[in-house]
C-alpha cells in the first residue's frame, strides 16, 4: 500500500496543492483605495501632501491632489511603491520607493501620508461604501 | 407480483420507467402549484400531434436496420421548401397546404434516394454521417434561403429586398388548416386538434399498412438479419433505400404539419437540432436501435411532449426557475445515450 | 513488393491529400477576393494557430488509440471552463490564474473523461455517435450546474459573474485579467505583428509530449489496440482500461486547450464557448488531411492554418461575390460540417472497400 | 532413465451441456517431444487444448474431469495468460497479428522492452518508454531460434503468409520460460516451402528441449516431424503410437473408421436417377474460410449427392456459391438452364433452395415469429401468401394463409414450438433446424442444398431431420445436395459422396466403399501407398 510509488504521487499531490494555495495567494487581484487625505494613527497626526504621483508594482502612475481618493487594482500579497511628491507647477520635489505588505479588506486603503509619515502600516480601513 | 413488477421494468428499462413516473408526478403536483391541468394536457395534445409524424419518420429507417435518422433535416428541408414555394404561389386554405405537400414529396424523394445511397456505402457508421449530412444540408439551405428568388413580400426581408426572413407567419394561408378540422373546444383552455390528430393516424395506419405488404415485410427482415435478407434474395440495398426515401418523406410532410400548428416557418438554423427530439421521442417510447413500431411512436412522443410540455410550467413553479430547457436537455440526450449503450443482444 | 512509378506516386500523393489540396485552392481564390492585406492574414493566422492548435491536437491521442474522432472533446472544454468561471471569481490573474484553473479543471477534466470512456467501452463501434450524443448530455448537466448550483451550492462573490437573480452565471464572463496571459508571458513582436510566444511554447512541448508518448510503452499499447483490440486483448494488453486512458488524456488535453482558447479570446461564452470548440476542432483536423484512423501533428496546424484562412475570408469573399457578407458566414457553417460529413463517409466507404479487398486477395486464382 | 514428463493429461473428460466430447483422455509428453494430434472435427481436439489453456469457456460450462500435470505438478489455469505464464505457446490456425505493427513489434507485443523514465514513479510503468534496439535483438534472436528468414522490420500487412506464421511462432518462442508449444494447424496456409522451413524450425525448438503439440490433418507431415501421435475420435483416444511404427494409411483408418451398422441398414438396392440435373464446371467460390478453388461435378435428378470434407477445405462453399451468397465464378446449369452466380434471387427463382449451415447468422430471423420465418422465402420470391389488393397496386401479406401454411409444416416436420407467432429465438436448436428446413420445402424447389443439417442438435432431432430428408426425396422426387462433415450420416443417407479437399474434388466414391478411402480423400493422400514412400508425398506435393 505504501510504496516508493505512492510515496511519489502522494508527495506529488502535496506539492499541487502547495502551488495551487500559493497561485491563489500571489494571482489574486485586490481592489485598493489609494488617499492622500489628514490622517491620524495612534494618536499621530500624517499630513496630506500638496500632490502626489503614486505608482504600484512598477505600473502607470496615480496622481492625487491633496484630499483626493482614488481606486486601483493590485495582484498579490507583496507590493513595491514608489511616491513622488510634486509641488503645484508639478515639480518633483521628493521621490520615496518603498515597499509593504498587504493581503486583503477590511483595511483596503492605502494612506500616502502614513506611507510618507514612516506609519508601521500604510494600510487603513476601507471608506465605508454609502 | 414482486417478479411481474420486475419483469415490466426490465422488459421497458429504468430509464423509461422513471421518465413515465416523472411525468405522472409532474401532472399530479401540476393542481398543487396553480397549474391547470386541463391547459396542460391540452398543451400536451397539440404538440404530440404537432411532432408525431417526424417521430413517426423514424420507423422505416430503424425497422431497415439503418439506425435513428439523425439526418432528418434533409427531410425537413424538402418540406420547408413545399412550404414556402406555397406561400410564394400565395394558395391558401387547404389547396395551399395540399400545394405545399405536393411539392416536398418529390423533392423529399430526390433528397432521400441521393442520401440512401450515401447511407449504402457507409453500412455501420450510419448514424454519425447522418448527423453530419443533416447539419450540413441546413447550412447549406442557409445560404440558399438567401439566394433563391422567392419575391412574396410576407417572406422576403423588409430591408434589403432579398433573402427570405428566420420565420415566415403562415397566418392568412393554411394556419391550424388540419388542427382545427373537426376541432373540440371545451372551455377557455381545453382544446382538441382533432384534424391534426386524424391525420396523424392516417400517416400511422399508412406506415402500418406498409409494413404489411410484401415490400414492407422485407424491409422488416432487412433490418432484423441482412443475410437472411439476401439469402431469399432481397435487394439488401434497394431496400434501404427504401426506407431512407419514406423516412425523408414523412419527415417532409411532419414539418408541414408542425408548422400549420406553430403557425410559423422556421428558415435557417431552425431544423438544424430537429432530429434530437423526435429520436429521442421514439426511444423513449420503447424502440431500439433496431425495432420500432406505432405503439412506441404514440407512447413516445405523448410522453416526451408531455414532459416539455409540463417541465417548465410545473417546475418552474415550484423552484421559480426555468429549467425547462436544460432538463430537455438531459432527458432527450440521455435517452439517446441509453440506447446506443444498451448491450447489443448477442445475435448467436 | 512492387515499386510504383512516379505518376502513381503522385497519384497517390494526390488523392490521399485531396481535402487539403482543396482546400489550399479555395483559400486562393477566396483570398484575392477578399482584399485582405497580407500583414492581416498573416497576424490574423498567427494567432488563430495559437488560439486552436492545442485544441486540435488534443484529438490525436484517441485516434491513435482507434476510437475515431473525440466528439467527447467538448467534455474536456466545459471542465476548462468551470475552472476559469472559479478562477474569475476569485479573482486570479494573469498567468497564475490561468494555471490555477488549469489545476482546478484538471480533476473534473478526468472524471469527465472516465465516464466518457467507461460509457464508449460499452458502444465499441459507434464510439463517435456515443461522444457526440454524451457531449450533449453533458452539456446539459453543465449548464444545470452552472446555471443553477452556482451561486447557490458553489458560493459565488463576484456580482459581475452572477445573473441578476442571484444566482447562475452570465452569460459572458470578461477575461481580462488573464487575456492573452499566456500568449504574450513572453513579450516578442515582429514588426507590427505580436507573436503570442508562450503560447507557442506551450504548443511546441505538447507536440514533444505527443511524440515520446508514441513511444511508451502505454503509446504502443494504444496503437495496438487501434489496429486490432481482439488481437491486443488476446496478448493481455487491457484494452478497456488503456481505450478509458486515451479518453482522459485527450479529455485533459482538451480541458488545456479551451483554456489557451479563451485566454486568447478573452471572453468565456459561458453557453456557448464549448459547443464550438468541438466542431471547429474537428473540422480543421480533418482538413488538415486526417481521417478518423490516422492524424498527423503536421496535420494539425495545416488544418488549423486552412481552415481558419477560409474562416477569415470566406464573409468578405462572400460580400464581394453575392453582395452579402451573411452567404459567405453560411458558407462557413456548411464547409465545417460539410468536410465532417464528407470525411466521415469517405472513412466508412473506404473501410468497405478494404474489407472487400481483403477479402479478394484471399480469393482463389480461378 | 525415469524422468517426470513435462506435461501429463489424465483421465481428462469434459461434457457441454450433457453433450459427452471428451471421455477418459490421457497422455504424456516428455521434454524435446513433438506429439502429433490428429482427428476429424469434432474429434475433441480443441476441447483438449481449450482444457490445457483454460479457456474461460471451460469454466463457464462446467470445468472439466481429469488433471492436468506440468513438470509433475497440477495446475489449473483460470485464463489463458495464465497458461503463458506457466511457458505454454499457443500459435492458432488465424493470425493474431496487429496489421500495422512490424514482425519485431509483433513478436514482443504486450512483452516490450522499456526504458526508466521518471514520469514512471506517478502513472505507472507503462509510461516506460520502448526499447527498440534492445526489442530487435530479441525479435533476431527469436527468430534465428527458428531458423526462418524473417525481416525484423517489415510490416505485417506486407507480408507473405508464412512470414506471418513465423511471426506468430517467434512471438511464443521469445518467452523466456516457454516450454510447450501447441501449434494448431499452423500450415494450413503455408506453401509447400515455407511448410518445409517451418518443420524444419521446430525441430530445431525441439532438440533445444521446447516440446510441442502438432495438431494438422496433413499426415505426412507428422509422420515427418512427431515422436508420436494420438488419435482421437469422438472424444476418445483411438490409438496412441510411436510414428515411426505406423503408417499414413493407418492413421487415417483410426481417424474415421468406426462400425458402419446405421449405414448397411435399409438401402434400396438400385435406385434409378434421370438426367443430370446440376452440373457445375470449374466453379470457385470466395467464402472466407471455405474457400472452393476448381470444382466440377454433375447432379443426377432425384439423387442425394453428399459433399463431404475436413473443416475448411471447401464443401462448405460450394452451395453457398452456388446460391449466390458468395462471390463465385464458373460455369453451373440447372436442367440446360445457366445459373447466374452472385444473384440470390435468380438461384431461388431457378427453383433451388439453400439450408444455410449458419442457422443463425442467415437461416434464421431470430427476432421475428416462426411463421415470417417459414414462409419468407417463398413471399419473396414467388409472390406465395400475397392477396392483390387495388388491382395489384399494393401486395398485401395474407396473415391467414402464411398461419395456415406454417402450421402445416410445424405439424408435419414436428416443430416444438407454442405457436407459430413465437419467436425463431426461443427455440431449441434442433426446432431451428426443422424451421429452416420448413423455409427451403415452402419454396418447393427442384433441387436443394442442405449445409450440415444435423449440426448442433441432439441425437433424435438429428434422426427427424434426415428422415426428413430421405422422405422429401423419395416422395417429391426433389434432388438433395447435402453438405455434412459428418462421414456417417453422409454414408447413411446420400447415393453418391464427394470429398472436397484443399478447395477441390479429391474423389465421388460410392457410400459403400470402404472408410479408409473415404480417410485417405479427406486427407489429400489418394493411392494405395502406406503413406511413407515417395509415391505419397509426389501426390500430396502436387498440389
């Protein structure tokens, strides 16, 4: 009954499984709200910046004035970003690549300003939907 | 009485026995969920004489041991074709449906003896070439719908002036022509096409007779041993032919018949998947591969008509959802399936 | 042996290829009729030997084994199918989707596949009406799950997939996410023309697979009992086990090549998408010059490359000869299941006329 | 010197159906022997070696009396891939060859040679991939065992027949463990050389120690190959003999002869016959299996004309072609009227009806009633049980009159049955037989052909149906010609017996000559040689 054979094919299951649970994991495809709004975390205020240009996974840029939200789709659990910070005649003043965790709602927003701020997660609660 | 009820299932076969119980459960839960009977069973009559005689247009070609005529829209598309060179004549009444028949038959039997030969030459895969010559003879009338110059404006596009419409109203010239012939109305929902049905019978009792005469009961031996057949000196292929002609004809004629019921011609893809219903009727009414006779014609198609008839008003009452179609589905194919399955008995 | 001339050999060459070699003289007519652009076709051929090849060559695998032409095939699709309708749900992409439906269908792909080849051990001769009529059963028990276990048995989130009523599925399912996956995971283009590389590969190394598999010992099997199952049974070769084998690879195979199909396409017919892919499968195959008994890879993309030019061009041909785009779509329709019934009969005609050959040799010199 | 021998039988009986065919055989085969098994059809030959390989038909009817010992030890195979396992070849009279596959392919089917791959750890050995060097060495080396000139390569289909044949024996000689072979009639098909080369081969196995089981009617070549030979005759040993202390003329007297009292009995001394009324000139007929090569013979009015013969050679064709049902060539008359061959009808017309010796297959519509069954032929051909209605538009089937006639002959020909609606199917074979007989009478033919009247019925219908038989000729005057590879009843019922052999005439001898002529016909070896000198093997050469 349990032989080399079995041993493989077991073995073989297993390791379909495992790449099955790790492509649902890293092909899954997330909502994220993006904002670059006030925001305040444990007691600490982060500012919202003039402007901002947000860029995830390496993909077209988001562009946010201050107060603005906005919604994209991201894949997978581990995301790079890379923040530029523009003055109004859309200068660059600062540039941030960074990257962060994140799997699933309910905190489906990521803060700019928390990002920027050094917050220990740029991910907040989701806008409540009206 | 354990053995006798034994003895019935496995003389009918399960799947004949559940589809019957189905169908008497389906008529009694029908008062339970606001369905009327009466509208149903009077449903049920009009399309078991609507399909008869293109489930009757099995018989030859099973008895000839040529197998189910999946090719039966070539026969349909002979009687399409009586049909709408009538409504260009523009006849009316009963000279228009007389018209129409008049002009399928000979058409059916050119296209019937063509495909009995073809059918000679492929003798064993007999079934799936018909399928195919079926298919293909409907996309090929497709084109022809477009390019034959029929000019009656009923028929013809609205725009462009030419090819015929996917469905031609035959209101205004022979529609419910033979349906309500002698017709029975009770009431508001109940209603008998007597016309339709006589004429029905008539086809059966021709079809009866035929097997009676000396060509009949060759063609018979035919389909039960071919070397038999030959050894008594039957022309094997001759008389294939024969059923091969006679099934395109009756399938010529219930088209015909069909459509002064339904009231409308149905052009292009319409007889594509027309096959399916009626072989699957007639298995269902206990016919096999190799025998058919009238009694499974009438119990066939009363049942499968009863059960298109009664699935989507009875069901879909009860889980507010339509499942008419799927469960049509399931039912014709899988009667299907269960034939061609079925062990062949073995012959010595 | 005798040698044969030149003339009977070409002959021969000739008549053995006489659908292709019609079909090549069709597309040259129909072609300049059709005022295509060359670039066109020739992008438009690149992807359709991307989106159909793997399809077709799923049918091979059966052939070999002498159990005809898979009409069974479409069981393979509707499997390919489920997993993708999964797949969207939740909202994989990419490549990574595409594989995971690939794993999600591949057990429901051999279930399928079983069943199919349990049922055509028991109509050994008719193995091809069998399929085809158990495509259509099956399809029936597909769209009872589709339409009516999801959403209610099969949680379903997504409403975009979800009828209104709340439950069933559309009936088109939007692919973004994972079209052309596949086909541009390797990035290449060639002037204008995008050439869908990853596809190709995927192509290539099935077409490895189906080589060695001819030349294990299970292949070997297969082509034995293609040519006499008595004779295989007899050397204790279990044909019933191994013709259930050759079902469920091509039934899997199938499952694969639906989902490169709609990959490609980027939109699921959530009813319709498999009824098609049998047919149009079929059809290509045996333009390409296979009979029910004998397939070819070369047979294959000559198929998919011939049928799909005439598929292309025959409504603008069409168009320009009778004025109406709608004759040359029905012209089509009629060539694909026209070559079917034509390939179908001249099989069984010619198996007669072997028969009956085989028979005179056996005859006396009288 | 005491060895035990490879292979020992005892006391093996076997019954089908109550039907005795095997009673009390047994025999011995030591190593390196080939013993030769001869007998008629029916003789019991192939219940034997159905009984050696377990053939599940065995099982199915009963199993068998008696043991089977290999190298001293019982066995009992439930399969016949068991019997190969245990190293016991079975090389049968029809090819089992895979049409496309080449001679090595074939040789090493379901035995291949394969290689490791790692896919083999998930699905299976059988995902190993073929060797195919490795197979040809092996298909070579089988086939120089034999010692026949053989392309490894080629394929089948391409073939001569005798390569086919060694094919065949190659496959069973690869087995590493073979150790007994049964050839069953293996040069049925082969030309005289290829025969020669064959012979030769097998004796090379057995001096390499594989013993063999020679079963052919062509005596000459056992007394050439076999250590000795064993005779069985309905189901018993006859004799068992050292070959070289025997004769070809010998052993064909033990094959047929038997006592001949049912043939002495009642025969009118001198029956006088008209003119001829069948001649048939150099008639051949393409029947698979029966095929008649030159066969011409003249048929006098009134006579009973029996066709006799081994199973194969022929007889059987000859009415079939006759009739029509089988490609043939020729020249026939009935009267001075020519047949035209290939057209059932015009044979029936001429006015000659056929008994098929395949009752079921075409003699009978199993599915339909007894009465379609009897009148059939007759309706079809002579518009008989038809009323004209409409003016003779339409022919009707007179249910009546075909209930009426059918009860008759169910009556006079004592057919067992609850009526005339039931069905041919339910009936005992024997009730079958008289149905078909039945057929041919409606027809009220000039002359009939009866193919093997009284196989596979029991022993009193056997009697009705010759009664039968004699009864019709004598009282209706119709000629018979009767097909049988019963010797016996050919000699208790016919004026005149030919013995076809190898697709044409051997010899018309009278019933009364002697069973040994009868033997020698049969077997392709006329003369009154003893069958070992040259003489013999000219004649069995010519052919």
């Amino acid at each position: 009954m349990f032989n080399r054979r079995n041993g493989f094919r077991v073995g073989l299951l297993v390791v379909l499984v495992l790449l099955g649970a790790y492509l649902f994991v890293s092909g899954k495809q997330h909502q994220m709200f993006v904002d670059n709004k006030e925001i305040a975390l444990d007691g600490k205020a982060y500012p919202a910046e003039a402007f901002v240009r947000v860029a995830f996974d390496g993909k077209e840029p988001l562009e946010l004035a201050s107060g603005d939200r906005d919604v994209t789709q991201v894949v997978g659990p581990a995301h790079t970003v890379k923040i530029e910070v523009l003055n109004e005649s859309g200068d660059v003043l600062k540039t941030l690549d960074g990257d962060f965790q994140w799997v699933s709602t309910p905190k489906g927003m990521f803060s700019v300003p928390a990002f920027l701020g050094g917050a220990p997660s740029p991910m907040v609660d989701s806008p409540r939907e009206e | 009485m354990n053995e006798k009820l034994k003895g019935f299932i496995e003389e009918a076969g399960w799947p004949r026995v559940i589809i019957g119980l189905f169908l008497l459960s389906l008529f009694v839960a029908a008062p339970f969920v606001q369905v009327r009977v009466d509208a149903s069973i009077s449903d049920t009559l009009v399309r078991f004489g609507m399909n008869g005689i293109l489930v009757l247009a099995m018989v030859p070609m099973i008895q000839s041991g040529c197998g189910l005529n999946f090719g039966l829209p070539l026969g349909i598309i002979a009687g399409l074709l009586g049909a709408v060179t009538s409504i260009q004549l523009a006849f009316t009444g009963m000279l228009g449906f007389l018209t129409a028949l008049a002009i399928a038959i000979p058409l059916a039997a050119l296209f019937g003896t063509a495909y009995g030969l073809l059918l000679n030459r492929v003798k064993g895969d007999e079934m799936m070439i018909a399928t195919y010559v079926g298919f293909s003879s409907v996309a090929f009338m497709c084109m022809m719908w477009l390019l034959l110059p029929y000019t009656s404006p009923t028929m013809i596009w609205g725009y462009g002036g030419s090819g015929l419409r996917t469905t031609i109203s035959v209101e205004g010239y022979w529609l419910h022509i033979l349906s309500d012939f002698l017709s029975v109305q009770v009431g508001e929902y109940f209603y008998i096409p007597t016309g339709m049905f006589i004429f029905f019978g008539f086809m059966c009792f021709l079809m009866w007779a035929f097997l009676h005469t000396k060509t009949g009961t060759a063609m018979t031996a035919v389909g039960s041993n071919p070397e038999f057949a030959r050894a008594s000196g039957i022309d094997v292929n001759r008389m294939r032919v024969v059923s091969v002609v006679l099934s395109t004809v009756l399938a010529s004629i219930g088209i015909i018949v069909y459509q002064q019921s339904f009231g409308f011609v149905q052009l292009y893809m319409g007889p594509f998947y027309m096959a399916f219903p009626a072989v699957a009727a007639i298995l269902l009414g206990g016919a096999s591969v190799h025998k058919a006779s009238m009694v499974n014609v009438v119990i066939g198609t009363f049942l499968f008509q009863g059960i298109l008839t009664m699935t989507p008003s009875v069901i879909n009452s009860l889980l507010q959802t339509d499942m008419s179609e799927v469960i049509r589905i399931v039912v014709s194919n899988g009667m299907i399936l269960y034939a061609l399955t079925r062990k062949v008995q073995v012959k010595r | 042996m005798k040698a044969y001339t030149t003339k009977e050999k070409i002959q021969h060459l000739l008549i053995s290829n006489a659908v292709p070699i019609i079909f090549i003289l069709m597309s040259a007519i129909a072609i300049p009729l059709s005022g295509f652009s060359p670039t066109y076709l020739v992008q438009e051929m690149l992807i359709r030997l991307a989106r159909n090849s793997f399809l077709v060559l799923s049918l091979i695998i059966p052939i070999l084994a002498g159990m005809g032409l898979n009409f069974g095939m479409v069981l393979g699709a509707m499997a390919g199918q489920v997993g993708l309708i999964l797949v969207s749900d939740w909202a994989v992409v990419g490549i990574r989707g595409l594989l995971l439906a690939a794993m999600i269908a591949t057990p429901i792909a051999i279930a399928l596949g079983y069943v199919c080849g349990a049922v055509l051990n028991r109509a050994k001769g008719r193995e091809m009406v069998t399929s085809y009529i158990l495509g259509f059963f099956v399809n029936g028990l597909y769209q009872l799950a589709v339409l009516y276990a999801f959403g209610k048995v099969i949680p379903i989130s997504n409403s975009e997939l979800v009828l209104s009523r709340g439950f069933g599925i559309r009936n088109a399912i939007n692919l973004a996410g994972m079209r052309h996956a596949l086909d541009y995971l390797v990035p290449l283009k060639i002037g204008n023309l995008n050439v869908p590389v990853g596809t190709y590969l995927t192509i290539g190394l099935f077409c490895l697979f189906i080589v060695w598999f001819r030349r294990t010992k299970l292949g070997q099997d297969m082509r034995a009992i293609g040519q006499d199952m008595h004779v295989a049974g007899a050397a204790g070769i279990p044909v019933e086990k191994t013709r259930i084998i050759a079902i469920i690879i091509s039934t899997v195979l199938a499952c694969y090549g639906q989902i490169i199909f709609l990959q490609n396409i980027g939109t699921l017919n959530t009813y319709n998408s498999h009824d098609q892919a049998g047919m149009f499968a079929i059809a290509a195959l045996l333009i390409g010059g296979a009979t029910v008994s004998k397939a070819t890879i070369p047979n294959v993309f000559l198929g998919v490359i011939l049928f799909h030019m005439m598929f292309v061009v025959s409504p603008m041909a069409g168009k320009q000869l009778m004025g109406q785009a709608q004759i040359g779509e029905y012209f089509r329709v009629f060539i694909s299941y026209g070559i079917i019934a034509i390939s179908l009969a001249l099989h069984a005609w010619k198996r007669q006329k072997d028969r009956e050959r085989a028979r005179r040799s056996l005859r006396g010199e009288a | 010197m005491e060895t035990t021998p490879l292979l020992r039988m005892e006391h093996i009986g076997k019954e089908y159906f109550g039907n005795r065919v095997l009673a009390d055989v047994s025999f011995t085969l030591e190593k390196g022997q080939i013993l030769g098994l001869v007998g008629e059809n029916g003789a019991g030959k192939s219940t034997l070696m159905n009984i050696l390989f377990g053939m599940p038909v065995i099982g199915q009817t009963g199993g068998f009396e008696g043991k089977v010992l290999l190298d001293g030890k019982e066995v009992v195979f439930a399969d016949p891939l068991d019997a190969l396992d245990a190293g016991i070849g079975y090389v049968h009279q029809e090819f089992s060859l895979i049409p496309g596959f080449s001679a090595t392919e074939n040789i090493l089917l379901n035995r291949e040679s394969t290689k490791y791959n790692f896919l083999v750890e998930v699905f299976g050995d059988r995902l190993e991939t073929l060797d195919r060097p490795h197979m040809r060495e092996r298909a070579e080396k089988a086939i120089t065992t034999l010692g026949v000139d053989l392309d490894p390569e080629m394929i089948v289909t391409e073939m001569p027949v005798g390569h086919r044949q060694f094919t065949e024996i190659a496959r069973e000689i690869d087995r590493e463990n073979m150790k007994l072979l049964v050839l069953d009639e293996p040069t049925a098909v082969l030309a005289e050389s290829e025969a020669q080369v064959l012979l030769q081969g097998m004796k090379k196995l057995a001096a390499q120690g594989i013993s063999m089981i020679f079963i052919s009617h062509r005596l000459q070549e056992i007394m050439d190959v076999c250590d000795k030979i064993l005779v069985l005759r309905d189901g018993r040993v006859i004799q068992e003999a050292k070959t070289h202390e025997t004769s070809v003329r010998q052993i064909a007297g033990w094959m047929v002869g038997r006592k001949m009292e049912e043939a002495a009995e009642a025969r009118p001394a001198d029956r006088i016959f008209g003119e001829p009324l069948l001649k048939v000139e150099h008639l051949w007929v393409d029947m698979p299996g029966e095929t008649v090569r030159d066969v011409s013979f003249d048929v006098r009015q009134g006579e009973i004309f029996g066709i006799g013969g081994l199973a194969g050679q022929g007889k059987l064709g000859i009415g079939n072609g006759i009739m029509g049902l089988f490609p043939a060539g020729g020249k026939v008359f009935l009267g001075e009227a020519p047949i035209y061959l290939n057209d059932p009808r015009f044979s029936l017309s001429a006015g000659m009806a056929f008994v098929s010796e395949d009752r079921r297959g075409v003699g009978l519509l199993l599915e339909e009633p007894i009465e379609w069954n009897i009148v059939f032929t007759a309706m079809q051909t002579q518009d008989a049980y038809i009323r004209s209605l409409l003016g003779g538009l339409v022919k009707w089937r007179d249910d009546k009159a075909i209930a009426a006639a059918s009860k008759e002959y169910i009556d006079a020909l004592e057919i067992k049955c609850t009526s005339g609606r039931q069905r041919a199917v339910e009936l005992s074979g024997g009730n079958q037989q008289k149905v078909c007989l039945a057929k041919a009478f409606a027809v009220k033919p000039k002359l009939l052909f009866v193919a093997e009247p009284t196989r596979g019925i029991d022993v009193g219908a056997k009697r009705l149906v010759l009664d039968t038989l004699r009864r019709t000729n004598r009282e209706f005057g119709t000629t018979i010609v009767m097909t049988s590879s019963e010797l016996e009843e050919l000699r208790s019922i016919c004026d005149r017996i030919a013995i076809v052999d190898e697709g044409r005439i051997s010899g018309i001898l009278p019933p009364t000559a002697p069973v040994e002529e009868f033997g020698l016909l049969m077997l392709g070896t006329t003369g009154n040689g003893n069958g070992e000198n040259e003489a013999d093997r000219m004649v069995y050469h010519n052919e």
